[in-house]
C-alpha cells in the first residue's frame, strides 16, 4: 500500500466491530459463520467465540448489503457495482447499475440487485453476465420497491414488497406478474405511505407464512396460498427484522426496532413474551441460530451480542458479545507495561479497554449505578503503577462537578469525587496515590486516589483562569499549570504553594539566539497568547507548551529555559512525544495535516494529510505505533514506526502534504484491483520483456566459470521454458534485476529449514516405544553369592539347560539357534505366531536335524555355508526395498545396473538424467518444489552410486545449473546441505573433481563481487572521514 508519510504506514484498525449493516449467518459444520460489514470491508466470526476469522480487503465505497455465495464466496456492494470475492480477495465486480446499490438477495445461481433509483436486475453469479430478459421496470412513484424475498417450496418466484404496503408475486422465469396482495385494509392508512411501508419480510418454517413487517409496527403473518392474515401484532417504532425460533420448546417470533428493543412475541397465547434491551442505538437485524434457541442481533452501536432463552422463566440472557465504541473516539492514551499493548480510549459515551494485539480482549469499563450521573467525557488520565492496588484511571465530565475512578483490573467504576467546581482538567502523579484537578474558576486541588480525601488546594486568587493543562513532575516535587493565558505556573507538590511563573509572552531566555530573536519580533505583533495544551516527557524533561498563535513551544522543566519552538500553520488540537523524545507529532484540526517536528535540528522532517481530522495522538511506548483516532470514525488506527523496524533515509518534505489512506481491519495483502484481467496481462508482457533483456547479461558468471557453450545455449532454452510453465501454473515470476540473487517465492520458509532439520524433527516427533511385557519370572528367584548379591539367570536356574549344553559337549553356542534333539523340537502349533521372528538359520532346521549323525565340523560348515547364503539374500533385498540409512545403500558390493531399475527409479532420477542430457532442469526443479522435506529427503537418499556415481553427478550438476541461475537460492542451499550430509564420503573420489570445482567457483564469484564492494565502500568511507592512516 503506497502512504504519504515517509516514516508512518498504515497498519490496522481496532475497536471496529460492525458498522450497522444487518448481518448474514451461514451454518457450518459445528458453528455458524457470521459476515458482519466494517465501513468498506467485511469480517467473518466464528459464532462460538466471536473471533474474527477473516477480514477483507478494503473497496472504494461503503458495504449497504451483502451475501454468502457457495462455500468461499461472498457479495457486498461497492457504490453502483456489486464485488464478488473469493476469500479476502475480489474476484470479479458486477456492472450495471445506473445508481447505488442497497440491497442484494441471492436465490440459486441468481442474484437480484436493487438500486437507490429503483433499479432491479438479474445476474447469473456462475456464468458473471446480466440475464438477457429482465423483469419489466417498475416506476419509482407508485412502486418503490422495499424488500425482497424468496417463499419456501415456490419454485422460480419472489415475493416483492413496495412503500405502498403491498406485495407483487413474480415468476422469474416467464417474467411475469402472478398475484398482487394487498396486505393494507384501512383505507387511512393506504393514504399514508410513510406508515404502511414494507420494511421487513421473513419465510417462516411453515410452507406458504411470511411475516411482513411494516414501518408504523405492525408485524403480519400471511398465508400466501390463502391470502389470508393468521396473526397481527403491533410494536413500538418501525420493523428492521423478523425470526422465527425453530427449535421445537417454544413458539416464538422476534423482531427489531429502530429503538433498539428486541420483542418477543409468543405465538401460542398470542401476546408478548418478552421484550429485550438489546442494543443503545437501532437494532438493525435480528435472527435465530437454526434449530437452537439461541438469537443474533446487531445495531448501530457497533455491536454484535448473541442471547440465550435459558433458565426456568425462558427470559434470553447475554451469551456472548463483541462491542466497540458507541460514537467515535476522541482521545487514547496507553496503558499498562512495555509487554501489554493496549490502549485506554474514551468517547462521549464510554471509557474502553482496548487491546491492539487480540479483539477478544476489549471490553468497556462498567458504569454500575453511576450511568445515570455521568454526562459525556471530557477527559481522563491513567497510571499503570499501582495496578491491581487500587484505581489507576481517572475520567472528567462536561460540566460536571464530579470525578470517577476507575479499576482497570475489574473493568468496571469505583468511587465518585466530589470537586465542588466544573472540573477542566486532571493528571495521576507518578507514584499512582495522588490525583490533581484544576477547574473552570482557575483551582487546583490534590486528592488522595485510594481514600478519595482531598489532601491540598491552592490559595485563591493566584490563577486566576481556567486551567487547561496538569503536569506532574516525574520525581513528585512540583506541579506545572497553564490557563487560558500566557502564563505556567510552578507550585509545589505537597502544599501546592505557589513557587514561580513563566510567561511565554515576554520571554527573554538566551538559549537559541536566532529563535529568541524571531520569538521577540512575534510577540511584539501579537495582542495576547492563551495556552491550549501541555505535555510532558518524563524521560528527557522537556514539555511542549501548545498556544493559539500557532506555535509550540519546548521548555526544560528545571530550567525552565525555552529550548526549542515551532512555527505551526494551523490550530494544534492534539501533540504526542515519541517515545525516545526526539520527534513531536502534531495534528492541526483545520486541514486535517499531521506533522513531525525533529527536536534536534529544530526542523519538520515529514508531514502528511489524513482523510478525516485527527481528535488524538498518542505513541507506544516501545516506539512502534502511532495511534490517532478521527472525527466521525469509530475504529483506532495504527501506523507503524518504519524507524523502528528498520533504517529510514528521510528526503526534503513535499511542499503540499500527501494524503495517507486510513488504515483497515488488517493489513492489506494487495491492493483492491478493478476487473484486475487487463492489468494482469499487462504487467506479465511488460515481465516477460524484461526478462528477456536481461537473459545475455543473467549468465555471464558461465563463462567465467569455463563452461561449454552448449551448456550456456542450454540454459537460455531452459529460461524460455521455464517462462512457459509458469504461464501454465498461473505464477507469475520473480524480477530478476541484473545478476543479484532472489530468494525462492513459491516455496514456504518452512519447507527448507524443516529440511535442514529433519533428522532432529524426526527425532522429537518419534513416538514413545512402549515397553515390552518381561517375560515370566520362575517362582523362586536364585541369587549368586557375593559382595554384590545378583539374581540368576534363567539359564543357570533351569536345570534341562545345563545337561542339554553339557551333552553337546559345553557349547553353549549349540543351542542359540533351537534344540538338536527330535524329541524337543517344538509343534507347529507352538510355532504359529512366530515365523517373523524366526532367524536366518531356522530354514535349515529341518536339513541339520536330518544330519545329525555327521561329524561336528562338517555340520559347522554347513552351518556357516547357509549364513552366507542368507546373508546374499538380505542384501539383495536391502537393495530393492525401503532403504534407511547410506550404509544399505551405498556400501554394496553388489554391481546394480540402471537399466534394470528402469522401473523402480522414481521420476525425480528420471528427470535428473534427462536434464543433464538436455541441460533444462526446470522438470527436477518443480519436482522438489512439489515435495514435503521428507519427500525431497527420500529422494536425495535413493541416489544409487551405479554407472559410476552417475545418480551423483547428475545431482551435482543440477545444483550448479540453479545456483548459476542466482534463483530459488535458499531452497538450492538447503538442498545442497542435505546432499553433501548424506554423499559426503562419496567425494573423495577422483571422479567428483570436476563436480567439486565448478562447485567451488561458483560459490566463490558471487562473494569475489560482494568483497569488492566491501573493500570500495570501506575505501570511500575512510577518505572522507579522514582515516585513511588509521
């Protein structure tokens, strides 16, 4: 996203939870999903928490309505279009309208889209055209259509609702009016079209019932077979929605007002069940979860609740909710320590706890029983010291004689104070106990925040105005006042006596000649100064000091000696430190223009415009974002510090400030395209030229490296081919600029390092082998006699053992394999179960028993003749099975050819070998990418030493190809370290010397450039600081 700001981009916005626009529910397997608008974007939630689970891109005009389309589609309108979005993402934009649209209504594969001018049209979503045959216009006077709906079980119809109070039945296919209703019997009220306006249709469970809802309160349930009212009731103010509960317990219908009340009618007695106070401002929709008991509703209050119908009355209670600012913000100030990124935020009606890591985490500070005595927020101020102690915020009112203080830990009001005067301004100390209050008749006052006792107060008639602005001084030994005058007033922490005065309108410090000298030249020409703002940095002790002649000054707080001003164009409504002290961030209310003022050099160093007027600043206190809040705008927005991230080369401001694009929900992707087809074909030829251009320059590292031609001729068919798949996989490649390496785009970070760390991850996700059951113990266990007592082995107990190896002449070794004797050899029904466990010498049982009357010597030969044979069968197979580590592989004296494992070599030693033969491996290359690291660990493990190592070459030679390509680079290196992990012994063979050599050279040309760079810049550097002999 391109921004107007040098050092602040866009980064998101908070404390947006739905911008009033009714709400759409779709059934998931186990929740439902909820798409709420946000201004110019929307956002998925998870019904079960409420938590965000996707938030689009932004478009150009606010949602008015939206749709689920399919599985991953949605609708929204955007001014006259209609936007179809996959995902975050626009997919394709709907054009057709000769005026806004405000409603849409999905049936099928078609989409009805009303206009503000009265414009109805049918679009086919599948197909992305606008039907041929329309349904004949209707005329705007006599016919202004409302709302829209299609009645369960009336195939290809909608029902269609007017201001006039009645409904049209249309069929969509044949275009043709079937039945009008005149829903409407008094004669008064036909007249009247204000009070018997459609305003709300909803299909009930039941075939054939509807419920109308109209704008004087009346609610119909209609039989539209029938034509035939069934139920008539009456609410407060005008219908917004309707639902019916289908969960079976009860019989109930709900709709909403513009009050924001919810009634619950029951439809068995035919009276009301209940009414709720669901939301502070117009409830906009409301509806049943299917087949629960359960209600969604959303308002103007930017808010989403969800209600329950539990308990032994069936009264619904709040389940769950997400709410934000009621009215937009108007002043933040952040709170807690350097690891808790959060922000306090007041507006006129609220004071919130917002968190700009997690949503979920917001909440609104409870009012209790003081909601009554409050009037709107005028101000507030905040400590996090004494956090969990006691209260660490404090809220002022409008007009008000009172004061509130807040426990942040519980979210909710502790006590009141009483001032006896209009409060205008307040400050926390900072030790967190103290609290001080100036008032409109120019008092200041200390209270005591635990006990609320006022502990001081100024003598009288010393300010004589009212007080704008508090500071306390870090180490608690004064505080600093201004008023609507030219004076700061110093007084003393404990007693608040007066101790001295500044009076910026006759100052005459020596600091900086050159500013005095205009700051003199100033005064004389202006009448009399009023100071608007203070603020104070605690770190550097300096204070800004904000006054109506469009200049902020910069005092020492010991000195009180003016250090630094600024020469402002514009009222300043709101100014900020950064966080290191170095920078202040100002805002002028008139052209909506923020500014960055350098206090070092005494100059602004960046500026830019806001679309909307900024009400706040204030900066975290790591220094990472800016947090500002807007007039008319109910998120708080984030910039990020791009200082903070990284290293910022600042040019000469523009001379007219930009305009920086207020930042969404999230951070955007990409930009919102329109109809992005043409654009895209564009971009990729403009690619594709380039690339070509730079193909003579992008391999000029292969001469020097002394490669063969054919190998360079082979390599620019290779890019060209390679240009190809691309366009068949719809990627679109990377620019290469010159011959500087790029990383690889379409392989995830977590493929390569999981590769080069396979064998530890292996090592940890291995199961735990359970242990073997022991096997049964004798009765009586004997122990061997010693110092150190030893249990027996089974052997040594069994007596049987022992006769049987001292028959066999004491050789133990006899009797490893099974018994010699006929009579103890064990039944084929002992040995079922256990052929796998059998040894290489259990084949031969049958033969050596046969034998048993030859010589011992001519039976060991036997034995060690059928050991060999066993062992040639094992390394067969180890040959053509699964192989696990390079010993099985690659330490074979077998001799294998590759023309006989033709049919067991897999496609990636296939395409190795046909690379080397035509020099393209762009077939290996996006075999690997298409690899899991196990997958591409296999691979490079399967290659056969047969033919010479030719498997190895070819692999050697396919990483020099890539990295003479200067692409994919991580992933070749990764690559590369995993084969020289595994084939490493292999190279000290003579016949890899070349392979090692154009290895060696092409890791060493690209450093050959990078150290010549080093050494000029190093040269430059040291002429021009003079260190030549250094």
């Amino acid at each position: 996203m391109e921004s107007g700001s040098q050092i602040f981009l866009p980064y998101k916005s908070v404390g947006y939870v739905s911008s009033g626009v009714p709400f759409k529910l779709r059934a998931e397997k186990l929740h439902y999903s909820i798409m709420l608008a946000i201004g110019n974007s929307f956002q998925l939630l998870n019904s079960i928490k409420l938590f965000p689970r996707m938030v689009s891109n932004s478009q150009e005009g606010k949602i008015r309505d939206m749709s689920f389309y399919k599985k991953d589609h949605f609708l929204t309108t955007c001014k006259k279009d209609i936007i179809l979005w996959k995902g975050q993402y626009e997919e394709f934009r709907f054009r057709g309208h000769s005026s806004k649209v405000i409603k849409l209504m999905v049936f099928d594969n078609i989409l009805f889209s009303l206009a503000k001018n009265n414009e109805l049209i049918m679009w086919d979503v599948d197909s992305r055209l606008i039907f041929k045959e329309q349904l004949p216009e209707f005329n705007a006077k006599t016919h202004r259509i409302t709302e829209i709906v299609h009645p369960l079980g009336y195939y290809n119809k909608i029902l269609i609702g007017f201001e006039s109070g009645e409904a049209q039945l249309w069929n969509i296919k044949t275009k043709k009016l079937i039945f009008t209703f005149n829903l409407i019997k008094d004669d008064n009220n036909k007249n009247n079209n204000n009070n018997n306006k459609i305003t709300a249709f909803q299909q009930s469970p039941v075939s054939d019932i509807i419920a109308i809802g109209f704008s004087d309160g009346n609610v119909i349930i209609h039989n539209l077979k029938l034509n035939k009212s069934v139920l008539s009731f009456q609410q407060r103010g005008l219908v917004s929605s309707i639902s019916f509960r289908s969960d079976g317990q009860k019989q109930h219908v709900a709709t909403s007002s513009h009050s924001g009340d919810i009634l619950i009618w029951d439809l068995e007695k035919n009276k009301p069940f209940h009414t709720l106070k669901a939301h502070d401002s117009e409830c906009t929709k409301v509806e049943f979860l299917r087949e629960e008991p359960i209600i969604c509703t959303t308002g103007n209050d930017n808010s989403i609740k969800m209600w329950q119908f539990n308990g032994v009355d069936g009264v619904p209670i709040l389940l769950r909710e997400r709410t934000g600012h009621l009215d937009p913000p108007k002043s933040t100030e952040f709170f807690g320590d350097e690891q808790e990124n959060s922000v306090i935020s007041i507006s006129d009606q609220s004071i919130r706890y917002v968190s700009i890591v997690a949503s979920t985490f917001n909440k609104e500070l409870s009012k209790k029983n003081f909601k009554r005595e409050m009037t709107p927020f005028s101000g507030f101020s905040t400590n996090f010291r004494r956090n969990r102690s006691w209260e660490t915020a404090v809220s002022i009112h409008e007009d008000s004689k009172h004061a509130f203080t807040w426990d942040c830990t519980s979210y909710s009001i502790n006590k009141k104070l009483n001032i006896q005067e209009p409060i205008s301004s307040t400050k926390i100390s900072t030790c967190g106990n103290f609290v001080f209050f100036g008032t409109v008749y120019g008092n200041l006052l200390k209270f005591n925040i635990q006990s609320g006792i006022k502990r001081a107060k100024i003598l009288p008639n010393i300010q004589k105005n009212s007080i704008t602005s508090i500071i306390v001084e870090p180490t608690n030994q004064f505080i600093i006042t201004s008023g609507l005058d030219s004076i700061i007033n110093y007084w003393d922490f404990n007693d608040l006596k007066y101790l001295y005065s500044i009076d910026i309108n006759n100052n005459n410090n020596n600091n900086n000649n050159n500013n005095n000298n205009k700051e003199n030249q100033d005064n004389n020409k202006k009448s009399k100064i009023r100071i608007s703002k203070m603020l104070l940095h605690s770190e550097s002790g300096i204070f800004a000091v904000v006054s109506n002649d469009d200049k902020i000054r910069l005092y020492d707080i010991d000195t009180r000696k003016l250090v630094r001003y600024f020469n402002v164009k514009g009222n300043v409504n709101s100014i900020v430190f950064s966080h290191d002290g170095r920078w202040i961030i100002a805002s002028t209310q008139a052209d909506s223009v923020v500014r960055v003022l350098d206090i070092p050099s005494g100059k602004m160093i960046d500026w830019f415009k806001m679309p909307k007027p900024v009400t706040s600043l204030s900066f975290s206190p790591k220094g990472e974002y800016l947090v500002t809040t807007h007039s008319g705008q109910l998120p708080i927005y984030l910039w990020s510090n791009q200082s903070h991230f990284g290293s910022v080369f600042l040019k000469t401001p523009p001379q007219i400030p930009n305009t920086i694009i207020l930042p969404s929900q999230v951070i955007e992707i990409s930009p919102i395209q329109e109809s992005s087809n043409d654009k895209q074909k564009s971009s990729t030829k403009k690619l594709k030229e380039k690339e070509q251009h730079e193909q003579d320059e992008e391999f000029e590292i292969q001469q020097d490296l002394g490669l063969p031609e054919e190998f360079d001729e082979e390599m620019e068919d290779n890019q060209v081919d390679n240009d190809d798949d691309d366009d068949d996989n719809k990627k679109s490649s990377i620019k290469q600029i010159d011959q500087l390496i790029t990383l690889s785009s379409d392989v995830a970070k977590s493929k390569w390092q999981s590769l080069l760390n396979l064998d530890i991850i292996k090592e940890r996700n291995r199961p735990i082998q359970q242990s073997e059951k022991p096997a049964l113990a004798p009765f009586f266990l004997s122990t061997i006699q010693g110092l150190e007592p030893k249990f027996a082995k089974i052997d040594v107990v069994n007596p049987l053992t022992i006769k049987t190896a001292v028959s066999t002449g004491g050789d133990s070794t006899a009797n490893t394999t099974g018994s010699t004797d006929e009579n103890n050899e064990p039944t084929e029904e002992e040995l079922k179960g256990w052929d796998n466990w059998a040894g290489a010498d259990d084949d031969d049982d049958d033969d050596d028993d046969e034998e048993n009357d030859d010589d011992e010597d001519d039976n060991e030969d036997e034995d060690e003749d059928s050991d060999d044979e066993d062992d040639d069968d094992e390394d067969l197979e180890k040959t053509t099975k699964t192989f696990k580590n390079e010993k099985e592989i690659y330490r074979s004296d077998k001799v294998i050819k590759t023309d006989s494992l033709q049919g067991t070599r897999t496609n990636f030693n296939l395409s190795l070998e046909n690379g080397y033969i035509t020099q393209n491996y762009s077939e290996s290359l996006r075999i690997l990418k298409s690899l899991t690291p196990s997958g591409i660990d296999f691979e490079i493990r399967t290659l056969t030493t047969a033919d010479d190592y030719a498997d190895i070459h070819y692999m050697f030679d396919f990483i020099v190809y890539q990295l003479l390509k200067n692409g994919d680079y991580d992933f070749i290196q990764s690559i590369l370290s995993v084969t020289l992990k595994v084939h490493g012994y292999l190279l000290y063979d003579t016949t890899f010397k070349r392979d090692l050599r154009q290895l060696l050279l092409v890791f060493n040309e690209p450093w050959f450039k990078m150290q010549k760079l080093f050494h000029s810049n190093i040269c430059m550097l040291r002429y021009f600081t003079n260190t030549l002999n250094n």
